[in-house]
C-alpha cells in the first residue's frame, strides 16, 4: 500500500495549548528522534521543531476519552508527510513485523524478497535449513540484488555481478582486482533479525542493541494475545494459498479502518458478501472449489475496498474534515486501534 503523503493538512483548530515537556518523549528520554530515508536504514535526527510540531500532532488525539464520546484522529494523522516518517520510525522500523509465511520458505535455497516502509528485505533458508533476513541492497553500488520470489543458491547482483552466498557473506567481486584497503568480510549483506511464530515470518528492523539482543519475540509482537491465538489454532492451522498485491493511494491507517469498523461498512459497501454471510454456519474446510470460491469472493471485497478507502483519503485531504466520531457499538476496534498507535507514538512498549 503506498501511504499517501501528497494533499494539504486539513485546517484544523490545534488542541490543546503547549505540551508539557515530560509527554515529549522524543524531546527528552529519547531523543533523537530518527526517520528512515531510502534502502537502507540510514537514521536522519529530525530538527527539534519538526519533532515538536509532529508530536504535537500526536497529542491532538486524547486516548483517555471514552469510545462514546472520542473523535477520531486529526486528519493530519493521514496526511503529513512528516507524521508519516515518524510513524514508520515509531511503529514499523521498532519491534516485530510480520512479512511473510514459513511455507514461502519451506525448503532450502527458497527465498523471497518484500519492502516494509521504505526497507527492501530478502529473508532466504540456507543449505542447512537455518532462516536468514537481510537488507536486499547491494553492498558495491546499492542495486537491489533479489526480486520475488523462489529458489537459489546464491544472489548475484544484477548490475555487476558481486555474489553473495545464503549466509549473506560476499562470495564473488568481479575485476576488483587492484582494489586497496578492501576487505570482503566486511561487505557481506546486512543482515535483519528473524524468526517464526506459527506459519509467520516475522522480522525486526530495530537497530537498538537493547531489541536486538531480545528473544522475547512472541511477547514482543503479540504479548498476552499469543496464548489466545495459539489457542485458536492460528499458529497450526493456517496454510500459506498465494499472495495478492494492491496498489491503494491511501494512507495505511486507512486500510485497517477500513477492516476495524466491526463490518459497519458490510451492508452497504459489500452488498453481494453481505447476502453470503451467515457467521452461525461458518466450518473449516479442505476444499479447493471453495478456496477458490472465497479468492474470487475476496478478490471483489478488496476492489470495493480500495475504492472506500481512496475515496476515504480523498475526504481527509479536504479543507472540509478535520476529524469524525466512532460508532461506539461497532467501530470499538478502531478505537483501540488508534490508542495503540498512540501509545506506540509516544514511544511506550505495549508489549509490558
Ligand atoms: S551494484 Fe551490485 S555489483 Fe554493482
């Protein structure tokens, strides 16, 4: 999804006069702030005055207010390039993600390639069966080196042909004949952290030394609610159909609104699933037809979707909207949604 950064910040009264500094946690205990820029992840400090004023954004949201009486984030949220970057620094580029399925990389040899925020990953299984995660950046002049999906024994660069083996470490640097002061060792890949839960490959982009010494991945990424979902079979049950990709110009929070909003949306938007649904009959079957069924189902869904959520970033882009009221009965998720993110914003741990 790309997240759109283009569009005027709505013009909105500021909530609030100044924020004490103590709820300025990039200001203080944690500074510097850091975005990421291009491929590889290259920290840039923001200026105190850029910080300052996108956390000011931060605090224009009050996640104390109850459901029934709360308005939604500002519409600035969804539409200031410089929330965006700190979001992906925030809440992407720290802790545990999830990119991918262990049955992409059954086998030895099989790879595949994916971009999380700015950030292109290669995560491969070596000869020896062991994963491995690493930026998908050549270390000569930056190339992307793997593109999908599939299996192999090595990547070799596509622009000059430096040769890296499944561990990362670089194998090959054509015509480097006469290069000084060169030692190979030091130019393998860069490597990300990675593991699995259930059937999900999830890395950490984080580059704190703190994170990256910390196992506790299951905690980290989904805290109490592991037990639940191992519980309900998510981490045994579930196999790996295919893959879709969809282009939405939107911003990401857009999308899982969309999904949040208890199917308030489903009547309306989605009227053929609508008429298909009835939750007290639902069974889980091994069938292909109805795989096949529900990607074609699916398939509708999501084209319906995309066209709410682009005309969703159209209206918030507008002078006209600053920010909306939730549902209380069905639309709790989002809510909970957007006071997570907050707390991610503000640099908490949700996982404690
Ligand atoms: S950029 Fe990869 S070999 Fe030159």
């Amino acid at each position: 999804m790309r997240a759109s950064n283009i569009g005027r910040v709505g013009l909105r009264p500021r909530v609030g006069e100044s924020i004490p500094p103590n709820l300025l946690p990039g200001l203080n205990s944690r500074v510097p702030v850091k975005i990421i820029f291009n491929s590889l992840p290259r920290h840039q400090t923001f200026s105190s005055s850029v910080a300052e004023s996108t956390l000011k954004l931060v605090y224009e949201f009050d996640p104390q207010i109850p459901v029934e009486e709360a308005v939604t984030p500002p519409s600035s949220w969804y539409t200031d390039p410089a929330f965006y970057s700190f979001e992906l620094d925030q809440v992407f580029y720290k802790g545990w993600q999830a990119v991918g399925y262990t049955d992409q990389i059954k086998e030895s040899y099989d790879y595949f390639t994916g971009r999380l925020g700015n950030v292109e990953f290669v995560v491969c299984r070596d000869s020896d069966g062991k994963i491995h995660a690493f930026h998908n950046v050549c270390r000569h002049h930056a190339s992307l080196l793997a593109y999908g999906s599939g299996k192999k024994t090595c990547f070799v660069c596509p622009y000059h042909g430096w040769t890296y083996s499944l561990v990362g470490s670089l194998l090959k640097a054509p015509r480097s004949t006469g290069l000084k002061k060169f030692d190979p060792r030091e130019f393998g890949l860069v490597p990300i952290k990675v593991a699995t839960w259930g059937p999900f490959v999830i890395i950490n982009l984080s580059t704190s030394q703190h994170e990256a010494d910390n196992d506790n991945y299951e905690n980290d990424w989904l805290g109490s609610s592991s037990e639940l979902l191992s519980a309900g079979g998510v981490d045994s049950s579930l196999s790996y159909v295919g893959r879709r990709e969809y282009i939405i110009e939107c911003n990401w929070k857009v999308f899982c609104d969309n999904y949040l909003d208890g199917g308030y949306h489903v009547p309306y938007a989605h009227k053929n699933l609508a008429s298909g649904l009835n939750l007290g009959t639902y069974t889980t079957e091994d069938d292909k037809d109805f795989i096949e069924r529900s990607l074609e189902d699916s398939e509708q869904v999501q084209v319906e979707d995309i066209i709410l959520c682009e005309g969703v970033q159209r209206g918030i882009e507008s002078p006209a909207y600053s920010s909306g009221r939730y549902a209380p009965t069905v639309e709790k998720a989002m809510h909970h949604f957007h006071c997570l993110l907050y707390r991610s914003l503000r640099g908490e741990n949700l996982s404690s």
